[in-house]
C-alpha cells in the first residue's frame, strides 16, 4: 500500500511540475515580440538583403539573429521573432554578390549599400547609440533606408 500511496504523489508531483513549466513557457513567449523590417529602395532585384539584429555587446561583429531576405521589385523584408525586452540595434545590407558579407572598396568605404533601424547613417561606421531602439511589450516594424 506504501508502494501505491508513493507512486501517485510521485505522479501527483510530476504533473504539477510539467503544468509549471508549460505555463512558465507560455508566459515567457507572451513577453516575446515581432520585429518586422523592410527595405522599399533596393538599387536591384539581384542578390539579397541581408538583415542583423545587434545587442550594444555584440553590435557589428555578432547578429542575435541573421537573416538573408530575397528581393522582389527592389523590396525586402523580414521579421525577427521572439525577441524579448532590451534594446537593439537592425543593420543590413545588400548583398549584390552574395559573398554573405558587406564589400569595401581599399580606402574603406562601402560598395553595397546600407541602412539602420533608425536611418540615422552618419560618415564611419554605424554607431550603436545612434542606432539603437527599444522593445518592450509591443511588435515593432522598421522601414529602413539604404
């Protein structure tokens, strides 16, 4: 009988662990928001667009998330989901050669054009600061500008 009583709180135990974790997972995607960014003035319809969203740590050199979006009639878009509170930084840019990578000339400037979440493109590099935008509990849509 102590075998039995054991057995059923073990299971008792287990399924209100499991229930946890579902809600758990369930209130943690309901915080997570939609990042939708397009681009309307592509030079041309060849190669892609290749769009990065950056956190301040990784900004420029490591994407939280990456993605390489086709063109059609000189548009592009793309959506990051489940991206979660904090701020963030969109970058990208078109891939005319599709070498998955932004070319430079030797003097060190672009020869793919670009654009930020913010379309604030000062002369350098892109500045995180400059960039930067905030998700709170909302979906977000950017228009970038190359």
């Amino acid at each position: 009988m102590t075998k039995i009583i054991l057995v059923f709180v073990l299971y008792l135990i287990s399924i209100i662990g499991f229930s946890q974790n579902e809600n758990s997972e369930i209130n943690k995607k309901e915080n997570l928001v939609s990042i939708k960014a397009f681009v309307n003035n592509v030079s041309s319809n060849n190669g892609k667009v290749v769009f990065g969203i950056y956190s301040k740590e990784g900004f420029l050199v490591k994407p939280i998330q990456s993605i390489n979006a086709v063109i059609t009639e000189r548009k592009s878009s793309i959506i990051f989901r489940d991206m979660p509170k904090g701020e963030y930084s969109i970058v990208c840019f078109h891939d005319k050669n599709e070498n998955h990578k932004m070319d430079f000339s030797e003097n060190g400037m672009p020869l793919e054009d670009y654009g930020v979440s913010t379309n604030n493109v000062s002369f350098g590099p892109p500045q995180f600061e400059a960039t930067k935008f905030e998700v709170t509990n909302k979906d977000l849509t950017f228009e970038i500008e190359f």
